[in-house]
C-alpha cells in the first residue's frame, strides 16, 4: 500500500475556511481554491491560522467557492449533461446497425469496463481537488496539459454542437403552422423532383398505380426527393456544393442560433446555484415527451416491426471488431468522459459527498436512458416504413439525418401533426440545452480557477461566461452559411470524435494509476466517502480501461477513412488538414505541456520528474489530516521559491 496522499511529499497549502466541533476539523465544502496551491506569507497552524487567513481573504472581497445547495442538483447536472441528443439518436441506431440486442452485450460490458471507472474518475477528483479541468491536474502537475486538452475539446464541443439547438429551434418556430411546410412539395425550395408519398411495392411494370403524380416510371421515383430532405437541405441548409464555397449567411438560422446562445448565458451567468435549478426542468422534461411518444409511437401501425428489428438479435455480428468498437466508442460519447465537465461538476461537491454511490446511479440512468430512447426511436422507424412501403432499414438513419429527417417525416404523417412537431422540437431543444450550458460552465470554471484570489474582479465570472459565448458565436457564423454543414461535419469528426475522447481518457488513467498511485487515490476517496471503493476500480485504472482505450483508439487509428458528406461528397485534402489540426489541437496539449515543463526545470531528470509530480494542494486537504501528520512538512517546498513556480 502506497502512502497516503497528505504526506510529507505535500508541496503546499492554500487557506481554507473551517468550524471546529468537538475538538476536531470539520469541511463546510466551502473552501476557496487559489491556483498555485501556495500560500501567501509561508506556513500557517493547523485550525486558527486557516480561519484567519480565510477570514482575510473574505474581507477583502474574494468569494468562496461556491457548492451545490442540494446534492440532487449535482445529479440532475450531470443527467441533464450526459443525456443528451447522442442518447436518443446515436444508441439506437447503432443498437440496429450492430445486431440489435447482441450489442447490448459489449455495450454493458465496456460501461463496466470503461464507463464507469473513468465516469467516477473525473467526478471523485474534482470533488477531492475542489478546482476545474486545469488546476484539477495538480495532483501531478507536470500532466497538466491535460486540462488545457479538455478545455480544448469541451470549447470545440460548445462550438458545434449550440448548431443542433438552433435547427432545432428553427424547426419548433415552423413547427406552429397549420401545415407543417416539410409535409408538401409547393413550397418555394421545392423542385420538380420532389415527391410527397413513396410507395415503392406499388412500382409495378414499370408505372406506380393510382398515383397522383401522373404515370411515373420506376426510374422517376427514384429520382423523387422527399419534401422533408427538400426542406433540410435547401430551406434549412440551403447548402453550397462543397467546403470550398461558404456563400452566403442563412438570416433565419443566425436569429435562431443568437436566442440559443442568450438562453444558454442566462443559463450559465450565475453559477452553480442557478444552474442546479434551471437543469430540474431541462433535464426531467426530456423524459416526459419520450414517453408521450413511446405512447403514441406503439399504437401507431407498423411500431411492433420497427421494435422487432431493434432488439431482435443477429448473433452473427458479435465476431465483428466493428461491432465491439462501436460500442466502446458510444460509452465515450454518451457518458461525456474526457470533456473536463464532469470535473468541474465534481468540484462544486461537498468533500465528503458519497461519490462513488453517484457514479452508479448516474451511469444506470444514463444506459437506461440509451435503450430506451431506442424503443421509442423504432417505434416511429416501424410506422415510417410501414407508410412508404420500404424496408426499415431505408429510414433509419444516424446523426443530424434522425433527428432532422425521419423524426419530422414522421410527425408529419401523425394527426395533428403540428403538436407533435413542437413537442419533438421542445423536447429535442431540451436535451440540448442542458448539455450546453453544463458544457459552458465546465470551460469557465476552468478558466476562473486560473486567476487566483489577488487577481478577482466583479462580475469577472459574467464577463468570462460573456466572452465564452461570443467567442463560441463568431465561429458558429460559418456554420450558418450555405458551407455550413460542411463546416459542423469537420468539428463534429475530428475536434470532439473518438479518437481524441479516448486519447484524454488514456492519460487520466495513467496519470492517476500510475504517477499519483492507484493506492494512493483510493486512500484519498476513503478519506471523503469514508470506505474504500471496490478493487475494481483500481484494476481498470491501473490496467483495464487504459489498454481498452489504447486498443479502440488504434483500430480508429488504422481504420480512418476521409470524411464525407451524404456518402457522395469528399472532402479536399485542405478540408481533412484543417480537421487534423483540430484534433491535434487537444490531442497535443499532453506532450507538448510536459516536454515544456521538463525542459524548464533544474536538476537531473529523476529530480525534475520528483518535483513536477509532487502534488501541490488546496487548503481544504488540510481539514482532513491525520492527526499525527507533521503539518510542517507539508510547506516542503517554500511559496515563493522557483521550484514551486515551475509547478
């Protein structure tokens, strides 16, 4: 058993605000965390010290860290988070294009494999670091490079993916016409091909029966185009024939992103306090109208074919590598590992919050969440296909294609089809939302955490949120031209995909497991839940889930294929670099950071490697010594010296 991490190899210290009872040193969760973890004037006593220079602190204007007001805003956060729009649209489609129920098979397995250990990761030393996404990485400094990525990755998430919530508001302010405008073909972006029934088992000999299209050929219905696609396409859209043509700015669709990015600031601007509340509604709602849905979509005729297809199982697709790296990478995705948020959201806990009871909790409604969209999902792919006369695999579809395509096509084709609409829209507007603004207060909490106390400003937390999103707006500009989608298809692929999600989670194992010590952690988790968690955890750090990471992120690796759109157009080769440079934007932030920080440092490279690992701590660890530790070794390093400032 290695030691424990309040030893004598502490660095520091910074002040804390404590009450005593009953003799001993009890958190109010309360602490402020500076950023060198140093403190200013040299050591301090045990208890009156830290209340006093605290006491300091707060007289001259400094705020405390702020913690939830109820440990069910910390979950409802991290639900309305981590559900989000890729558990109502990518699980199930991946559920059907893998074998159906077979993949549940190594989509539970790697939740425990990967899921949940780097899930309850993140949150754990948030909570016991009590910072953001960059100064959680003091725990070994010379890895901090890890929180510039994820504050990389989580700033490209909160770029491209508001673009899904302004479609969606788009769509629910068309949503309230008597006549949904993607339900017919006399509309101003129609063309002569668009066709509004497809009714491909009436093709026979040559001619469709009874149609109200005139005598069309086969060979003409397949070159009819749905008022929906039509309508996402030429209205929405109004896309360009590449990347290399960005025409002009859609006026519409920039109105629709500006109100998504004012609701998400007024979200945000507040903290932690504010934003607990608004994610009861926005992370409950969601689950209301799925099951709205669920309803309506099994009595609709054609559901129990479309529900067949999802969960019957294709044993035959579990020898595929296909199969089981989907399923690993789709963990990555809908638990949102790696983006620096749940880290922050972590951090907001009291110290001696249960954890690891939440991890569970949080990843079985996350799952569930998963496979159950997918019955609702399949519902209305069954009713689709039974309409058109086609196999249902011709409607499913993933990505924007779902929710964009198939979910209005299908509300068009329901009864009072415009309440159905705006329901899907609300609902989909909902899921969104929550994920973005816990997305935003992830990158500012990072960010704030940078400045220490002598540096706080008034209003500096409303400026960062400010700056933050307009920032976030400008770039979103261009994807509110006619090259627009083209643009959201390079952020989506390569800045926030797979591979740099795994690449993140990599190097927190090892970091954790292997530099700070995997003992070492467990020890620091008993110290706040008071028992230590199962070994399990432990052995995916050290062992499992790294080489899982490593072995998907490989095939990824090996397998990479230039991106398209539609299947039919490719990307130049200028679009794929720029792609690559997005990725390598996060993805280098780890080695670069740590070569700077060696190459910086004085000594041999067995002592520069000791002293940029030294954990520098918060003022709040001091609340939770052993009453025997020598509180003099732990200012080892004296604040002002240049060993300490290279950490």
């Amino acid at each position: 058993m290695e030691k424990s991490s309040l030893d004598a190899d502490c660095c520091a210290l910074n002040t804390v605000l404590v009450e005593e009872k009953k003799g001993h040193l009890i958190p109010n969760g309360n602490a402020h965390q500076g950023v060198n973890g140093t403190l200013n004037g040299g050591p301090i006593s045990a208890a009156a010290g830290a209340v006093s220079a605290a006491g300091a602190e707060k007289r001259q204007g400094f705020p405390e860290r702020e913690t939830w007001t109820r440990q069910m805003d910390f979950m409802m956060s991290c639900v309305g988070f981590a559900v989000g729009l890729g558990n109502v649209w990518r699980f199930p489609y991946l559920c059907y294009k893998n074998g159906g129920g077979v993949f549940l098979i190594p989509y539970v397995l790697f939740i425990f494999l990967g899921g949940i250990p780097i899930f309850f990761l993140e949150i754990a030393l948030g909570q016991f670091m009590k910072a953001g996404s960059i100064n959680v990485w003091n725990i070994a400094p010379l890895f901090k490079g890890l929180g510039y990525a994820s504050m990389v990755i989580v700033f490209f998430c909160n770029t491209y993916y508001i673009m899904v919530l302004a479609w969606g508001f788009y769509y629910l302010i068309k949503s309230f016409n008597s006549t949904l405008p993607w339900s017919t073909c006399d509309n101003p972006w129609n063309t002569e091909n668009c066709i509004e029934i497809f009714r491909h088992d009436d093709c026979q000999n040559g001619t469709i029966g009874n149609s109200t299209f005139g005598n069309l050929t086969c060979e003409e219905l397949a070159n009819g185009r749905s008022p929906i696609i039509e309508f996402w396409e030429n209205k929405v859209l109004n896309i360009s024939d590449g990347l290399d043509e960005p025409g002009v700015i859609n006026w519409e669709l920039m109105l629709c992103l500006m109100a998504v990015w004012v609701m998400v600031y007024f979200c945000v601007w507040k903290g932690v306090k504010s934003t607990g509340k608004i994610v009861y509604f926005t992370a409950t709602f969601p689950y209301v109208v799925l099951i709205i849905l669920l309803v309506r979509g099994v009595t609709l005729p054609g559901a129990y074919d479309g529900i067949l297809y999802y969960v019957k199982p294709d044993w035959s697709k579990l020898g595929e590598a296909q199969v089981w790296i989907d399923a690993g990478t789709q963990i990555f995705f809908s638990y949102a590992i790696g983006l620096g948020a749940l880290t922050a959201l972590g951090s907001y806990n009291r110290f001696n919050n249960d954890c690891y009871k939440d991890a569970f909790v949080l990843a079985l409604i996350n799952s569930g969440t998963s496979f159950f969209s997918g019955f609702v999902v399949f519902s209305i792919l069954g009713f689709m296909a039974s309409e058109q006369g086609v196999d249902i695999s011709k409607v499913a579809e993933s990505g924007p294609g779902l929710a964009f395509i198939a979910y209005p096509k299908a509300v068009s084709l329901m009864p009072v089809a415009p309440v159905w609409a705006a329901l899907f829209f609300v609902m989909l507007l909902l899921l969104g939302l929550d994920s973005q603004f816990v997305g935003v207060e992830g990158f500012v909490t990072g960010i704030l955490d940078l400045f220490p106390g002598k540096y706080y400003m008034r209003y500096q937390r409303e400026i960062a949120v400010a700056i933050c999103c307009l920032l976030c707006f400008i770039i979103d500009l261009s994807m509110v031209t006619q090259g627009g989608m083209y643009v959201f298809q390079l952020f989506d692929y390569y800045s926030a995909s797979g591979m740099t999600l795994l690449w993140q989670a990599f190097w927190e194992c090892v970091v954790v497991a292997w530099v700070y010590g995997a003992d070492r952690f467990m020890d620091d988790i008993a110290r706040m839940i008071g028992y230590r968690p199962f070994p399990w955890m432990k052995w995916c750090w050290s062992f499992i889930t790294p080489c899982v990471c490593m072995g998907i992120f490989l095939f990824h690796l090996l397998n990479y294929k230039p991106l398209t759109y539609n299947n039919v157009y490719v990307y130049p080769w200028w679009g794929e670099v720029i792609g690559w440079c997005l990725a390598l934007s996060s993805m280098l932030c780890i080695p670069v950071s740590l070569v700077y920080k060696l190459s910086g440092a004085k000594g041999t490279f067995r002592e520069r490697w000791e002293n940029l690992t030294k954990p520098v701590w918060g003022g709040h660890h001091l609340e939770y010594m052993a009453p025997d530790t020598d509180i003099k070794s732990l200012a080892s390093l004296s604040p002002g010296t240049e060993e300490n400032k290279i950490l």
